[in-house]
C-alpha cells in the first residue's frame, strides 16, 4: 500500500556561504571520515552530539505518475540510531566476536558535492554531501555504496574537531541492497 | 529428469536416516534448475499481506521463485497474481515495488493488460493482426491456485499440490502464534527490506526452521552489547522492561518441529518475556496482551515470545521479533532477502512505530543479529566452490533418533530445540519433491521416511528402558 510523503526531492535552495566556512566544514567531513576510515570509532563517536539521530531509510521504486502526486510504497529503517544505539554498535565491533566484521572490512569514505546552508541557529548547517563508501572485506570481497547524507552539523568547542554532527540522515542509492549486511557507519 | 540428474543421485545426497547432507545440494546448478521447477513451481509460496493491497487495482510486485509476479486486488475484491511477463516478447509489464493501477501497460511494444491480466489493448491491432488477435487466449498468465491464510497471501501453480490448509499441515499451529495473537489478526507496518547474499537459499531456510543451536555464538556479540544482568535494570541495553537475558540461557524446557519441510524451534518460558534483544516498550505490550492471547491461543503460544520458523520453502519468521520474511532464490549462490515487520493490527501506533524499529535494529541487514547470520551464510557458499569441500558430507546428526509425538498438544514431530529434526525433515521432503513427479508420491515418501524416524526412535525408547 503506497503511502503519501511531503515532498521526495526537495528543491535545493541557493545562498551564499562563506569560503572560510565551506573549508571549515568540508575539512571536518573529511577529517571525519578519516576517523571512519582508520577505525577510530569511539574517537568518531565523540564528534557526534549527544542528541544526534543517525537515520537511513530503504528507497523504493515509484511510479511517475504517483511520485508526482507525492506518493511512494512505504520504506523502512536500516539505521534509526540515538547515541546510544551507536555506541552499542561500536562496542559490538570492540568485542572481536562480531564475525561480520570480524577481520573488520577496510573502508574509504570518498566525499564530494559538499554544500552547506545556513539555519535559524547561528551555529548551526545543514551540510549536503555525497559519499562512495568503498568497503573490502575478508580476501577479497568488495562492496560500494553510493548516496548522500544531509547533516546538521553544530559548531562545539568540547569537540577535537571543532564541530560535531548532530543529525545526520543517509540515501543510499540500491532498492535492494548488493550487500550481504550493512556493517560500517556512512 | 531431463536425463541428466538420476533420481537415485538426489535421493543419495540427502541421508537424512544417518544425518548426513552432500554440499552439492547448495552448489549444482541442475538441481537448482530442478529446484525451481519442483519446489518452487508447485510449493504454496508466499506473495504478500493481505493489508499490503487493500484497495481494487493495488498491486503488489514479486516473485514466486526467480519468476516475476503482480499480486493485485480486483475489483469484486478477490486477489489474483499474474506472472508479470507481456505475452508478446517477455517484457515486465509492472515495474514499481507496488501502486495502484488501472492497467499494466508493456513499455516495449505498447501491450495493455487489466488489473485481471485479461489483454485490453494491442496498438496497432488491425494492421498488425490481419486475420484477428486472439487477445481473450492472449492475456497475463495467472497463477492457477491463490489462497489466503489469515491475512497471508500464498500462490501455487501445480493442481495436485495439496490444499493451502493440508499443505501447511502443523506449522499453522505455529504460524498462529505469530499473527492470529490478537483479535483482528496481523498486518505489515512499513516497507520492505531487500537485500542480496551470495548464498544458496537454503542455508537460510535451513536456519530459520532448525537451527537454534547457532544463536548463542554466532550472535554472542549482541548478547553481550544489548542483553543486561538479571535485577539490575540500570544494565539493560533496551529500556528497564527488557529481559535481560537470552531465552536460551533461562528457559527451562525447549521445543523443535520438523515435519513436510517445515521447521520451528522455541523456549518453553515461565512467563510472557520476549527474547532480549526486542526492546522494553515492546516486551511490555507483550506482557499486557499475554491474557488476550491465551485465551486464543493457549498458554504455550501465548508465552512463546521468541524462537525460530520456516514454512517450507521460504517463508521465515520469528516470534516476538515481529520479523517476517522470504528468501527468494536467485542461482545456486544468491538469495534475495524480502524482510518486513509484521505484528497485531490491534497494537496502539506508537507500539507498532517501536516493533518496526525493534525489528530494523535487530533484523534489518543492519541488525545486530542479522548481520551475523548472512555473513555465516556467504563464507559456507565459498568454501563451497572447493572440489574437496563439496566432497565433504556434512554432519547433520544432533538429536538422530530422539523424535517423538509430544502429549502436551505441541503439534507434529519434535525434538529438544538444539537437534537437527527440522533440517533433515527439511531437506528430506526437498529430496522428495525433486525425485518424484506426482505429489501423491512426495507424501508417500515423506510418510515412509517419518515412519521409519518414529520407529528408529521407539527402539531407542526400549533399550533405554532394558538399560
């Protein structure tokens, strides 16, 4: 049973954004993902808020016709994460029992089309980004992922990095998924 | 035969009398071929929910083996499915996961169907049909034989597969504690899962018919990132409501069914606690509607809160977990996995809200759990490709010659949870159902080899009993 949402694309809006602060704000994404990358988990997970959801829903085959009218088949959740929920990912990899990812897969996350909009909060951005997400697993298993992530990225002195995510909601482009399982952070 | 599998080949790879299975049984792309001609294409599969098609001309896109099917409400509301093929040159005539339509319309040539599969419209038709189109012959093949079983769609093209009801024989029994709980039966909240894992389907069919026995290592990591110590709520992972523990560490007594191919394991528990990794807001509703259920359903499948299932073939389920799901077979060594949240149409919103998370976080391809059991599954299919290694029998012998009827009104033939009675069942009858042409002969097999189990395990009984 298809199901009515808002809006499937939303419109990108246009407004100037500083060069300081894009370079800020990309240099962030990438150093996060280097922390991603070179397994540093529990260091990623201090650079997200205390409040962050971390969401990836399934994408769905519509018809024109019902896209039009906003219409879809209903999707569901992959990640629906609080904090929490992150945490106890991560301390699942930490017990060398988690055979999905045990060795653990390598990782490049590959970041591009950064765009990044002012909010109604002075220290806060929405942050458009797409990702390949390059993962080789075992001897010689390759999975790509390919999608983006709107972030609500907050500026934050507590944080290494200067800012910490505090919403992050990942598209990843496959209605069924080439992919045993999911097992690594977008 | 085709002359190229001889029956008494298929019946020597699967010995289920002494529990031992050839692995060429995952890898042999003759048996899958016979596999999608004798099991799938004349098994009772599932298509989809009842709830999922609501209104005339929904439709629902799916498979019944590596066949694509649209299941669709018609307008006296009946359900038909229709092999989604045009009749003129093999296109798929639908292409979105689901909608609602008035006609499937074949993007190649311009071919229009109804929502019956009766052919509408031929572009072109007088030139290019002279003499006349045949268009009433000319319509969307239709699946012969769809039934409902309480809510659940099932479709079967063979006329001499028995009846929904008999073809499902005990696993109903088990089946209804899973979605007749509560007044109003069940329904499908939220979309799909679909993923691909290089394996052959019957790893996971396997494993959710039979294999209990896997879950307290191969998930050991979730048990210890999400389980808590008992009386001590602060350690609970998922809300103080949550059992703390895994069913397969407190339970005093356990149960596994394997009869016909179908399979289910579970705990006999002391009271309604759903397994630990459903959340505390769930584990609680179902600790509220434990009276309603056993007033329908009796007391042991109002407590059973956990466990494992298959309807043969691929049909999977588990309690508590509010997961369904079906693994389409794609090859030897792919299966596509179709996994949704199913549970009481009765249960509040905001309940049915937190089952689809439950049941995402735990058995999504990003679950906790589940992320474990595919990866089991695709290390099994490579080693398989070693000439060795499909040389190798597997031991399939726990619990060999411990099957019994029980008296406690738990149905059908049953062992302790961790045996193997299900998954020797299980690839018995698959033996059975490629061997043999006519169904009437499967049962006979199927009988004789359930007569021979019985009376193995009787023998037991009685040196036991000298001893």
């Amino acid at each position: 049973m298809n199901q009515i949402i808002d809006s499937l694309k939303p419109q990108p809006v246009w407004r100037s954004i500083g060069l300081e602060l894009h370079h800020d704000i990309s240099q962030f994404l990438y150093a996060e993902a280097q922390l991603l990358d070179d397994w540093k988990f529990r260091d990623w997970l201090d650079i997200l808020s205390k409040d962050i959801l971390y969401t990836l829903k399934t994408t769905t085959n519509a018809q024109t016709r019902d896209r039009r009218k906003c219409i879809a088949p209903p999707s569901t959740w992959i990640y629906h994460d609080d904090k929490f929920v992150l945490e106890r990912r991560v301390a699942k990899l930490e017990t060398g029992m988690s055979w999905s990812e045990e060795p653990p897969s390598r990782t490049r996350h590959l970041i591009t089309n950064i765009r990044v909009e002012a909010t109604a909060q002075a220290n806060e951005y929405q942050v458009f980004s797409n990702y390949l997400l390059y993962r080789s697993q075992k001897e010689k298993d390759v999975l790509t992922y390919v999608g983006k992530r709107v972030d609500l990225i907050r500026k934050d002195d507590s944080s290494s990095l200067g800012w910490k995510i505090a919403k992050r909601d990942i598209t990843l482009d496959q209605a069924t998924l080439i992919s045993h399982n999911i097992t690594v952070f977008f | 035969m085709n002359g190229k599998i001889e029956v008494c080949e298929i019946d020597a790879l699967v010995d289920a009398q002494n529990g031992r299975i050839s692995p060429t049984i995952y890898t042999d792309p003759q048996l899958y071929e016979l596999e999608l001609e004798r099991v799938f294409g004349r098994c009772w599969l599932f298509l989809c929910h009842e709830s999922q098609i609501p209104k005339s001309g929904d439709f629902f896109n799916t498979y019944m083996g590596e066949d694509p099917i649209i299941v669709t409400r018609q307008k006296d509301g009946s359900i038909k499915a229709l092999l989604n093929q045009c009749r003129h040159r093999s296109m798929r005539v639908s292409y979105a996961d689901c909608g609602n339509t008035r006609a499937f319309t074949c993007p190649y040539h311009g071919w229009s169907y109804g929502i019956d599969g009766s052919l509408k419209d031929i572009p072109l038709e007088g030139i290019a049909f002279p003499h006349g189109a045949c268009k009433e012959q000319w319509g969307l093949q239709e699946v012969p034989r769809v039934a409902s079983y309480k809510g659940l769609v099932f479709g079967c093209w063979a006329d001499d597969t028995p009846e929904l009801l008999d073809y499902m024989g005990d696993i109903a029994w088990y089946l209804d504690a899973m979605i007749d709980r509560r007044e109003g039966g069940s329904e499908v909240i939220g979309g799909i899962h679909k993923w691909e894992i290089n394996c052959n389907w019957k790893f996971a069919a396997e494993q959710f018919a039979s294999d209990q026995y896997h879950a307290p290592y191969s998930h050991a990591s979730a048990v210890q990132v999400l389980g808590g110590k008992p009386n001590d709520d602060a350690s609970k992972a998922l809300g103080t409501a949550q059992t703390a523990r895994p069913v397969w560490e407190t339970a005093e007594s356990c149960v596994q069914y394997g009869q016909r191919g179908h399979g289910s394991g579970f705990f006999l528990t002391e009271k309604p606690d759903a397994n630990f990794w459903v959340d505390g807001q769930v584990a609680d509703y179902f600790r509220e509607t434990y009276e309603e259920t056993k007033e329908r359903l009796g007391d042991t499948r109002a407590l059973r809160l956990a466990g494992h299932n298959t309807m043969f073939p691929t049909l999977s389920w588990l309690n508590g977990m509010t997961t369904m799901r079906i693994w389409h077979p794609r090859g030897p060594d792919k299966t596509e996995v179709w996994a949704f949240c199913i549970t009481d149409k009765a249960a509040p919103q905001h309940i049915k809200e937190a089952m689809e998370l439950n049941a995402c976080r735990a058995f999504g391809p990003a679950g906790f759990a589940e992320a474990d059991d595919g990866e089991n599954w695709i290390e099994i299919q490579k080693v398989l490709r070693g000439y060795k290694a499909r040389k190798s029998k597997l031991i399939m012998e726990m619990g060999l010659g411990n099957e019994k009827y029980r008296e406690d009104g738990i149905p059908g033939i049953t062992n302790h949870v961790f045996s193997e009675t299900a998954a020797r069942g299980m690839y018995r009858h698959w033996a059975n159902l490629l061997m043999h042409e006519k169904w009437e002969d499967v049962q006979r097999a199927d009988e004789a080899y359930e007569q021979e189990l019985l009376k193995k395990a009787a023998k037991k009984d009685e040196k036991e009993l000298v001893k």
